[in-house]
C-alpha cells in the first residue's frame, strides 16, 4: 500500500517569500491533516479537511497560511509571505475516515528553512 | 480541554534495560489515548493507542502501555531496549470535534537514545 506522499523534502526560502507543499494522502482516505513541527516540540495541528471541506483550521495564521484541497483528494499548504518562525517540518497525515478513535498515517514532511 | 504531558525530553538507557517513557493526560471525558514513534527523517507511526477496551495495551515491536485512570497516566513500556529503538516518542490524546470525529494532540515529545 503506497503511504502518503510530500513534496518537496526540503525547502530552504528567505522571509517574506512565499512557499508551497503537496501532499497526495493514502488512496480512499477521505481525512487530511497538516501539521506544523517546530524543532523540539510535538506536531501541531494547523488543519483537519473532511474530503475537500475544512473540519477544523483554528491553529491556521490565516493572515500568511492558506490550504486548498480540491476534489477531495490531493492537498497544497502555502505560506505567504514567510516568516522566521516558520522554520519547521510540515506534515501531511490522513485517515479513513476522521473518526475520533482512528489511526493516522503521517507523510515524511517538508522541511522548510526561513532565512 | 484535552492535552497531554510528557515527562522528560530526553531519555537513555542500556540495551536490554527497561524502557519507560512517561504520560500523563488530562481530559474531562474518557480519553483515547495514543504512542507514536517518529524515527530520523521519518514521519510518525502509531505503536498503540488505548480505547477504553482493556487497560493494558499491546502495540508494535514489543512496546505497551497501561491506562490508569486513578493517575491519569499512559506510560510507555518495554522489557528490553534495543539499538533499533532510538527514536522520538510522542504522547497524544484527541480532542473531539462535535459530530465531525476528533484531532489529534500531540505533547512535546521525548527522545530515546540506547546505549550499547
């Protein structure tokens, strides 16, 4: 079974750039999820999409980060503009379903280094 | 609200010792309760997760974890350390979203170096 794919692995940009991640989750996964990681700390939750409509996006900054899901599969995370503090690895997680007992498979992340 | 605390970033120990990763939790209804491991340049992988079926919970590669309400504690445990294991333990619990399943929260994580 293929797993959730990232894209890229690594991302190096100066602040106030702008920048973008794509996650393909696990086929007939209808749940997706994006993390932020910052070093040092456990994974936080920036936004939960069941199929293509957000479910919860209350840690998302919404004046910078922006996410999109089309048809219910596929997912971008942008950042626009960047700042210092977005240094982090991005994660890309789904789910069969969402429900509240459920596994999640999580993608290897993009790390993502602001200068 | 939901959140969970790990207790202590950073834990080693000796190749066949006991591993005992430490966490507590904190919820104003029945928690489901989970590990993760995330080894180097991996993404995170469930090794257990509690859901009020038993207290004692078996995951993968020799680890569990028991649920103690009284503590309210889901310490991770395993008999015997291997090199393998060195990796990032996370803790997490999930926070429900009304009709719409739960999310998943994460503490900070505690590192297990294994001596050899």
């Amino acid at each position: 079974e293929a797993g959730v794919a990232q894209s890229p692995r690594y991302k190096i940009i100066e602040k106030r750039q702008s920048v973008a991640f794509w996650c393909n989750p696990i086929s007939g996964h209808a749940t997706l999820y994006w993390y932020q990681q910052i070093l040092g700390q456990g994974p936080k939750l920036l936004i939960q999409f069941q199929n293509n409509g957000v479910v919860d996006d209350s840690q998302l900054p919404k004046d910078r980060f922006s996410a999109e899901r089309l048809k219910g599969v596929d997912s971008t995370l942008k950042i626009q503009p960047a700042k210092l503090e977005d240094s982090a690895v991005y994660l890309c997680a789904s789910s069969l379903g969402g429900a509240t007992n459920e596994k999640l498979f999580f993608g290897s992340g993009t790390q993502l280094s602001v200068l | 609200a939901q959140s969970v605390t790990q207790l202590g970033s950073h834990v080693s120990v000796s190749e066949g010792a006991l591993v005992l990763l430490r966490c507590n939790y904190s919820s104003s209804v029945p928690p489901y309760l989970f590990w993760y491991v995330q080894y180097p340049n991996q993404g995170l992988q469930l090794l257990l997760k509690y859901t009020s079926a038993a207290t004692l919970v078996k995951g993968i590669n020799g680890f569990e974890a028991e649920f103690k309400k009284s503590e309210t504690s889901f310490h991770l445990t395993k008999p015997s350390a291997h090199m393998s294991d060195a990796a990032e333990y996370f803790c997490a619990v999930t926070r429900a979203l009304g009709n719409q399943g739960g999310k998943l929260i994460f503490g900070q994580g505690t590192e297990l170096s294994v001596k050899p």
